[in-house]
C-alpha cells in the first residue's frame, strides 16, 4: 500500500476509535474499537503490512525508550508521599495480580498465559508490548495477539468493579458528611487565607532549568535521547537482570529530579502524538496474524486471565487498605485503576460524584476525596508498576 494511504487510514482509525471513546466517556475505549476495526479489516483482505507500509512500526519501535523515559517525568515525588497509602495499595494490587495469576492461573490457563497476562493487567500498552517481544523471542506467536486483546478489553472489567466500589465509598462518605462542619471548616480555611496564598518556594534542582527560549523540540529531545541511552546501556550492565525499558523509566524519574529533564517533556517538545501513533501501531501489528480460529482459542485464557487478575486485586488491595486503615471498597477501587488508567481514572471519579452528590457542595466533598487517590493510582500501576513487573515476568515465559 501506497505509504500516505497507509498512514491516513491507520489515523483515521484511530480517530473513530477517540470520537467513540469520548462519546462513550470511555466506556468503550480507542483501543477496543480500533483493534476491532483492524481485526475485520485483515480478515476480509486488508494488507498485513499496514503498518510497515505506513513506515510505523520501526518509528514506533524506537520511540518506546523515549516514552518510556517521558513517562518518567511525570513522576513528583512531593505528590507520591502526600497520597503514600494510595501507592502502597496500588503496588499492593500489582503485587497481587502478579502472585494470583503466577500460582493460580498457571495450572488452570497454562504458565505462558498466566505469566505473560499479569504485567498488561497490571497496566498497559508498555507492558504488553515487553511480554509480547519476549513471547516473539521463543517463538510465541499466539501470546502477541493474546497480550493485545488482554490491554484492549481489561477496561471491560475493570470499569463496573471500580464504579461499584466508588458508589459504595461516595454513599458512605455522604452518610458520614455533616454540612455544619463543612462551613466552620470553610469559615476557618477564609480566616488563613493569606497563609494558604502564599506561593510556595520551588525546590531547587541540581541542574538548573533551561530558559523558555532553549526549551526548543531538538533541545528537549535530544535531552531525552542521552538519557534513554543511559538507561539502554545501564541494563546492558545488569546482563538483563533489569530490563532496559524499565532502567529507562527510573533514570527518567531521578534526571526530572535533578532537573535535567524537564516535567512532561515529550508533550512540551511538541512529540508525544506521533510518538503515540507509533506504539500504537507496534501493539496493533500483533494483530495482523490474528485468525478467527486463534481469536476463539484465546477467549477462555482471556476471559480466565482477566477474571482471575481482578480477584487478585481485590484480595491484595483489600488486605493492603485494611491495614492501612482505608475503607475496603476505596481500596479496591485503586487497585481496579490498573485496569483503565488515566482518563478512565478521571472519569469515573466525576460520574461517581455527580451520580450521588445532590448539591454541588456533596460533589464536591466526594470528588476531593476520590479523584486524588484515583489519579495517583492510575499512575503508579500503569506508568510505574506494571512496567516494572514486566521486566520480571518477562524472563519467566
């Protein structure tokens, strides 16, 4: 196929599965439709290599080590220990779905399904694309469709769980919830209102921040380049005990914290969409060798894997919120995040509150108590946790 054509229709794809994502609120996420899309399409003649021909899946390829390194620099660890009980929870849920689906699942599902379905439950499209690659190196053909399929329809179970478990939580937080005390706190916070105001002092970087004018896409790229390498050639010093992706994230985090590279720095190099179009097309082009005879063996691992992971969730996150001393349905709640992520992590929260706040003061109360921990937890088990726990399942296949 023509290479322009290629890539206009791999975007046009990917546009009706956005336009369906947000006219669903996420219900039914861009990847469910475009995966479904391009299953139908190669299966009544669409050309295999789409994706080559649209000259995507070597840029996507290289342009993993950039977002991951990206991903490292959302990381604030001022915001992580203000919520430190959502991120134990959350790596407790992690932690979780790993042991559940290693000593659970491997003699219902089979060991290669059940290892290399815990990481893309734990998180996400990096995490399927880590156990893809290892189940390629041995010849694992079926487990890269099976790890696409696993982060296409994960959300399907992992958005009734939280939204019941948040309904739960938003009622008890409402029961609990005494409007007088609500404004002598109110009247109280207005008294230290020139406290609160007062800017609070950035904290100084070892290496200080590039001026606006330098904050060009070639600086800012070419800064993340060096340190993606860093992390290529730190886990080649492991013998492969670290996987460089992983090493990638934790440099990414610690060259943020020492200010060399600058906070969401893919987005303010103007990169991170095109980038995404190519990963995008490095986990959708497992599914070109798809057939509907493989699609119909891979439903009961599937279904098992998926099932199986949210159980573990729910036992690991619950026991981590009891000690913790956080309500069980908000613990688990956290946990299901690994299932979604961010936005579905932001939305859900809103259509909680607006579902169960009758006023805008009892919306307000239970998205304050919410939304924080949801969005923490999103983070740690997609961005963090789950890549991480990919690096060690990954040898294990």
């Amino acid at each position: 196929m023509d290479s322009l054509l290629a890539i206009t229709l791999v975007l046009v794809v990917f546009a009706l599965g956005d336009f369906i994502s947000f006219k669903t609120k996420s219900i039914v996420s861009m990847m469910f439709v475009a995966s479904v899309v391009f299953l139908v399409g190669f299966w009544l003649g669409m050309p295999a290599t789409i994706f080559q021909d649209a000259q995507l899946t070597g840029f996507g390829a290289l342009m993993i080590g950039f977002l991951i390194t990206h991903m490292g620099t959302l990381l604030s660890f001022e915001d992580l220990k203000k919520q430190w009980k959502t991120v134990l929870i959350a790596l407790a849920a992690v932690v979780g779905i790993g042991i559940f689906l290693l000593l659970v699942g491997s003699p219902i599902l089979g060991r290669e399904y059940a290892i290399s379905a815990a990481p893309p439950i734990a998180g996400g499209v990096v995490a399927a694309i880590i156990m893809g690659d290892a189940a390629a190196a041995k010849g694992l053909e079926s487990i890269g469709v099976y790890v696409t399929l696993l982060v296409v329809v994960q959300g399907f179970f992992g958005y009734p769980v939280a939204s019941y478990m948040l309904n739960k939580e938003a009622k008890k937080l409402l029961k609990n919830f005494d409007p007088s005390k609500a404004k002598v706190a109110a009247v109280g916070a207005g008294a230290g209102v020139g406290v609160a105001e007062q800017p609070v002092k950035a904290k100084k970087k070892l290496i200080p921040t590039l001026s606006k004018d330098l904050q060009t896409p070639y600086i800012l790229l070419a800064k993340l380049g060096l340190v993606a390498i860093l992390g290529f050639k730190l886990a080649a010093l492991t013998n492969g005990i670290v996987h460089q992706y992983v090493m990638c994230l934790f440099v990414g985090v610690i060259a943020r914290e020492i200010g060399f590279l600058e906070e969401n720095i893919m987005t303010k190099a103007n990169a991170q969409g095109l980038a995404m179009v190519g990963l995008m097309a490095v986990i959708f082009g497992n599914l070109a060798t798809a057939t509907p005879e493989m699609i119909a063996s891979l439903a009961f691992p599937l279904i098992g894997s998926l099932v199986l992971g949210v159980i573990g969730i729910g036992i690991f996150a619950g026991l981590a919120g009891k000690l913790l001393k956080m309500s069980i349905p908000m613990a688990i709640a956290i946990g299901t995040s690994a299932l979604f992520g961010f936005p579905g992590t932001f939305i859900i929260s809103n259509e909680v509150a607006n579902a169960n706040g009758k006023t805008e003061e009892e919306r307000q109360i239970i998205l304050d108590e919410i939304l924080p921990k949801m969005l923490v937890a999103g983070f740690i088990t997609v961005t963090i946790a789950s890549v991480v726990l990919a690096g060690v399942m990954a040898p294990l296949i």
